[in-house]
C-alpha cells in the first residue's frame, strides 16, 4: 500500500507553513501578556494539522491510529492555551496563579488514555475502513470519554470567546478591532469542530478542523503583522490610558499616533479623531513648544502651554521603550509614550504651602529664641531677687556687697539686652551700612583695650599685626562688636597664667585674623554647636557668658563677605581663623556680603 493524499492536502499544507510562522514570531514576543500561551496554542495548531495530514495520507489502520494519537498531542492542549492566553491577554499576569496549572489535568489524562486506548476503548470503541473510498478512509466511533473531553475543550473555548467579546464591547475602534480579530479567527476553528461532529462536514470522514486553521492562520497573521497585536494589551489600555487623569499620547517609530485618552484631549483640546493615526507634529501643530520636545527627545520637562487662551503649566515625560521586558529583547513597533500633566493649580498650591512652611519656620525660630532668651534672662533676675530679699529682710551680713551683686547682675542683664537685640537686627535680613574703614588702626584699639583685662586675670596678650593699614568695607561699630566678642570669649575660657595671642596678616586678597588661646579646648560635638545662640559648654558654668558671643561674630563676619573657622582639641586651646576682603580701589562690596555702603571713611 502506498501513501495517499487528497486534493485538499494543500489547506492541510497552507496551515503547516503558516502556523509555525506565526508561533515563531509570537514567542519572540513571549515575555509580553499572553505572547507565550499564544504561541504554544499556535505551536498545537500546527502540530494538529501536521498529524492530520499524515494520517489522511497513511496507509493502513494501525498507521492511521498512530498518527491520530499523534495529533492529540495538539488537540489536547490547543483549547488549555486559548483560554491561558485570553486570561493573559485581558488581563496580564493571571495565569501565573498555580491554581491555572490545574486547566492542564484534563489533556494530560486525554493523553494517557489516547496512547492506552487498546486497554480501555474509551476514546475509540473502535476503527474501521470505509470501503470503496481512496486513501483508505477511516471512521473512528466515539467513546464516553471522547465527549466529555470535547465538553471541556469547548468549555475553554466558549470562555474564551465570552471574554474576549466581553472586552472588545468595551474597547475603542482602534483597540477593537484586534480582539475582534483575533474573536473571528477563534469562532472560525469552532465552527470547524462543530461541523465535523454533526457529520456535515464537506469532507465526509475526516476533521474538518485543521482545515480551518489555514484560514485562521490568515487573519491571525494579518493581526499579527499589521497591526501591534501585543504592543498595548486591553487591560493594559484601560487602566494605563482610559481611566488616567494624566494625558497619554502613544506613538510609534514613525512618528504617527497609534493611541491617545480622553484626558489629553480635554487637556489640550484637541478632538481625538484628529489624533488617531495623524503624524504627532501635525497633531500638536498648535504646540510648538511641545511637539519640539517630543522631537528632540527631552525626557522631562516643565511647559507653559497657552490652551483657549489661558495659560497652563503643563509637565511632560517623554519615555522611549527600549524593547526591553525582563531582561529580555523584544522586537517590533515599540511605541513611545508621553504623559502629559496639567500642574497649573499644584504649582500654586505648592508655592502657597511653601510661604506657611517659611512663615512657620519663622515662628518656630522666634520661639526658639524667646525660650532661649528667656532662660539666659532668669539667671541674673534669679540673682537680683535673691540679693533684694536679703537686703529686706537683713540677713545679708554687708549690705553693700549685695548692692554690689545687684548692680553687677544689672549690668550683665543689660548687656544681655544688648545683645538680644543686636541678634534680632543681624536675622532682619537688613544691609550693614558700610564705609572704608582700616582694619588694622580697629584690631590695634581693641588690642590695647583687652590688655587691661588680660593683666587683671594674669593672662599673656600677644598681638602681631601688619604694619601698614589694610581697608576693608565694614560697619565699624558691628565689626568691632564682632572682634570683641572673639576676644573677650578667648579671655574668658583662658586660665591665669595662659597666654592669648592675636595674629592679622594680609591673604587671599584680604586679612586673616588668628585668635588663639591655651584655655580647655572643646571637642568635636562642642564644636558642632559653637555658633549656635545661646549654647555654651556644660563645664562653663561659672563664666559670666550668655552664649551669644561667637553667634553674633559669625552672623556679622558672614554679613561682611568675610568666613570664619573654629579649630579646637581639649585641654589643647582653641583658634579662631577669620578672613575678611580687603577693599578695592572702587569699593566693590563683595557679591555674598550684606551691606550698603554710605562713603566716608574711617
């Protein structure tokens, strides 16, 4: 006997070729939503219609049974990978569920009981020729198990189809238009199986199955290849785009407009039906500004877009998909996408939020400085009443020591005053008035007035200044402030015996100041802190400081353009560097200076 085959082998033929073209191409797609189960489904097509024409054209009934026990090895498992690949379709990621595995139960126990069927007789009570027929044609009698497996293929079929019409109902033109591709192709093969269990098939005793699939195979390819089948999946498309309150433009590699939301088109106002497949540059003729950012593809951008005459803040993100999912390269018309969101009323909201948080840094800070201030302010008072009481009630042995007390408690809340409200007019954000002034006839002064003070606490002074003058642009009276205070703190914390030096020379077109000490020294968290108002060392107790000295010498040697720097180690002294711009010929006032000159000099 001879092998045999009809004149419609060559739809058998066209299926063959074709399928296996599809599924290549869809599993170069495989890490996309539905790609894999789509192109296993298209593998078991092919596979199908393969054994089929084999069978058809076989000679003898063990060759026959042989090649149609082959075929369920795509018969089985086709309708599993239709539904897997609409769920996925639809709905990324669903079958990813252990729970889909069990969808796989039933092929593979038809498996087990097709290749045992001699043993059972429930998938083919029996074979027999039909005589007088070419190629030998075959019947195969149905047993019970047959009509319950095609009961389940059906089952995943007519799921399939429910769903995927449920979803292109509520899809636009433009997305519709491949589910119901791919709904046509589906029906189609259905119809296929339909016809040949009826027994009207046009070709009596064979499946006229996998003849349909050449004729699916076409529209699938067509599908497939022309349109972007897997580039946007419905689910992906209803949440990402449909329901977005952003704009969302899609475009591909040519620059058309493969997709756009009602959001971008209410945002721009622009009709969506001059979107759709329109050149984005003529779309968004009426944005030059957009449409160039687009072309020359800045990725993030801030526009201010004049939409029916009213000025909108409109922020852009310009994404071009690399092609890359998982890891993974994949080909075809990738698309980019543009989000459009309209921040006109968050820009005020954001610059409204930010004046209350400056108005509230602002009080945060003033509350701050009045617990502060209220702190240093209780001790002299503490003092003052203390000393009163005694001198009512007379216990105090020598009056005029606690007079005493009382005048110098005064004097330091005086100066404390004064100091309170020097800070407060350093943080008004207030230009110094400046003139030229010799910096080096202020450091002599001060240096002569220290010395007293140095001989009465056994404290060497040492002073080394230049011996020509050297101009700076100052506010004489803040300055001098400034520097007395670094003084007198380095006076302070200097024991008897100790030696305190001052050293001024001309650098980096300016004077450095180096005030020295071999007083105890601070160490690194001390040092942290030192500038800060009201903050003295725990071991200072018994000095007559407030804590504001240093702070107000850094505010105002900033406020002159100037820097300042404390280095110090415990037990070791501390240096205090502090550089200040010499004044040129014109009386430039350096850019990061806070003063306003009035002439003069001094």
């Amino acid at each position: 006997m001879q092998w045999q085959f009809p004149q419609y082998a060559a739809l058998y033929i066209l299926a063959i070729a074709l399928l296996p073209i599809l599924a290549y191409a869809t599993w170069r797609r495989r890490v996309l939503p539905g790609a894999l189960n789509f192109a296993l489904q298209l593998a078991c097509m092919a596979w199908w219609a393969g054994a089929a024409l084999i069978e058809i054209g076989s000679p003898g009934i063990p060759a026959k049974i042989f090649w149609s026990q082959v075929a369920y090895l795509g018969i089985a498992f086709a309708p599993v990978f239709w539904l897997r690949f609409v769920l996925d379709y639809v709905r990324p990621g669903t079958t990813r569920s252990r729970v889909y595995l069990l969808l796989f139960f039933v092929p593979l126990l038809t498996q087990a009981l097709v290749w045992t069927n001699d043993l059972h007789r429930l998938i083919w009570p029996s074979v027999s020729i039909v005589p007088g027929t070419r190629n030998m044609q075959v019947v195969y009698e149905h047993g019970p198990y047959f009509w319950l497996f095609t009961a389940y293929c059906y089952l995943c079929v007519l799921v399939g189809l429910v769903i995927i019409i449920r979803h292109a109902w509520g899809m636009r033109t433009n997305s519709r238009g491949r589910a119901l591709s791919i709904l046509t192709a589906g029906i189609i093969v259905l119809m296929g199986n339909v016809v040949y269990l009826l027994g009207v098939s046009p070709i009596p005793y064979n499946d006229s199955t996998p003849l349909t699939f050449a004729i699916a195979g076409l529209i699938l390819f067509f599908t497939l290849f022309r349109t972007p089948l897997f580039s946007l999946v419905p689910q992906a498309h209803n949440l990402a785009i449909e329901s977005m309150a952003e704009g969302i433009l899609l475009m591909f590699s040519d620059g058309r407009i493969a997709d756009a939301n009602p959001a971008l088109s209410a945002m721009l106002d622009i009709p969506l039906k001059d979107c759709l497949g329109a050149p984005y540059a003529q779309a968004l003729k009426a944005y030059p500004a957009l449409a160039d950012a687009i072309r020359q593809d800045v990725a993030e951008a801030t526009l201010e877009l004049t939409v029916q005459g009213e000025t909108r803040i409109i922020e852009m993100q310009n994404s071009i998909l690399t092609g890359i999912v998982n890891g993974r390269a994949v080909e075809g018309d990738i698309p980019r996408v543009v989000m459009l969101r309209d921040i006109t009323e968050v820009t005020a909201m954001q610059r409204r939020v930010f004046e209350l948080a400056v108005e509230h840094a602002r009080i945060e800070l003033l509350t701050g400085f009045m617990r502060d201030a209220s702190t240093a302010f209780q001790a002299p008072l503490e003092t003052i009443t203390t000393a009163v009481k005694r001198l009512e009630s007379g216990s105090g042995e020598n009056p005029g020591e606690e007079l005493a007390v009382i005048d110098q408690q005064i004097s330091r809340f005086s100066k404390l005053l004064d100091d309170t409200l020097l800070i407060t007019t350093l943080d008004s954000g207030q230009p110094l008035e400046a003139q030229r002034v010799n910096l080096t006839n202020i450091l002599g002064d001060l240096c002569q007035t220290a010395q007293s003070e140095a001989q009465a606490k056994s404290i060497t002074l040492e002073s080394h200044l230049p011996g020509e003058p050297v101009y700076v642009l100052a506010s004489v009276s803040y300055l001098g402030i400034a520097l007395r205070h670094l003084i007198d703190n380095a006076l302070r914390y200097t024991p008897a015996g100790g030696t305190v030096s001052i050293d001024a020379s001309r650098k980096h077109h300016g004077m450095e100041i180096l005030i020295r000490d071999t007083g105890m020294g601070m160490d690194d968290e001390v040092l942290a802190r030192i500038f800060d108002q009201f903050f003295r060392v725990s071991t200072a107790g018994t000095t007559q400081g407030f804590g504001l000295g240093l702070s107000i010498a850094h505010r105002v040697i900033e406020m002159h353009g100037g820097t300042i720097a404390v280095h110090s180690m415990p037990d070791k002294g501390t240096t205090i560097t502090l550089w200040l711009p010499e004044a040129d010929e014109h009386n430039t006032i350096p850019a990061n200076a806070l003063l306003r000159l009035t002439g003069g000099k001094a």
